[in-house]
C-alpha cells in the first residue's frame, strides 16, 4: 500500500507551493522584481507574471526598469513572458503592459533569436489582430 507515501509526497509539494507563493510575496514586497518575474514564471503564473510587471510600470522610469529586468531573463522565460502576452493583449485593461512587454522583447530581441521562440508564428498571428 503506497497510499501513505502519496499522501506524503502531495503534502510536500503543497508545502514547498506554499513557502515559494510566500516567497514571491516577500520579492514583490521587497521589490525585487527580477527575481519576481523569474519565479512566477517558473510557478506559470500569467496573472501573477502581469502583476509584477504592472508593479514595475507604476515605478518612476518604469519602462526602463521593464527593459533592464527582461533583457536579464533566460530565453525560456522570455518565451513564457511572449506566451502570456498573447493573452493580455487580448485584454483592453492588460493590453499596455503587454505591448510595453513585446516592445522590450523587439527592441533587445535579435529577429534571428526571435524566430527560434517556440510558438513565435502562433504568436504574432495572435498579436497582429490586437496590435
């Protein structure tokens, strides 16, 4: 019977979920967006990921701050953020932050490197009638 190591293994997942929401908190707190983006990224979380970057736009020079923290992120995050700028895009209240996002993307962002995105067709097909 292996229920009980089941049981065991779900609750520390749930736990080790909880101690890196907690940590997320503290980082939006301590405004330490970097490290923010990069964890809600990898938790995928858009809503969270949208939340962050609206923190960040509200700072004075925000654009700037934007750009400094996505030109440090890896190429599989910089995928995810594409990924869930699709979606706020589609949204008018999400729709700055998202381009402020594809702009930093476009502007730092090699065509070359760009088209090595996976999903990147999928992507601009779904930009273009928003954009």
């Amino acid at each position: 019977d292996v229920t009980e190591i089941e049981e065991k293994e779900a609750q520390a997942k749930q736990e080790e979920q909880i101690m890196k929401e907690q940590e997320l908190s503290n980082l939006l707190h301590e405004k330490r967006y970097l490290k923010a983006l990069g964890l809600a990224i990898s938790l995928d979380r858009p809503h969270t990921v949208l939340t962050v970057v609206k923190a960040i736009l509200k700072e004075p020079e925000g654009r700037r701050h934007l750009e400094e923290n996505i030109v440090w992120l890896r190429k599989d995050q910089k995928e995810a953020m594409l990924g869930f700028l699709v979606t706020w895009n589609t949204n008018s209240r999400n729709c700055h932050e998202a381009q402020a996002v594809m702009e930093t993307l476009l502007k730092h962002e090699a065509p070359d490197s760009l088209l090595q995105f996976s999903g990147i067709k999928s992507a601009v097909e779904s930009l273009l009638p928003y954009t």
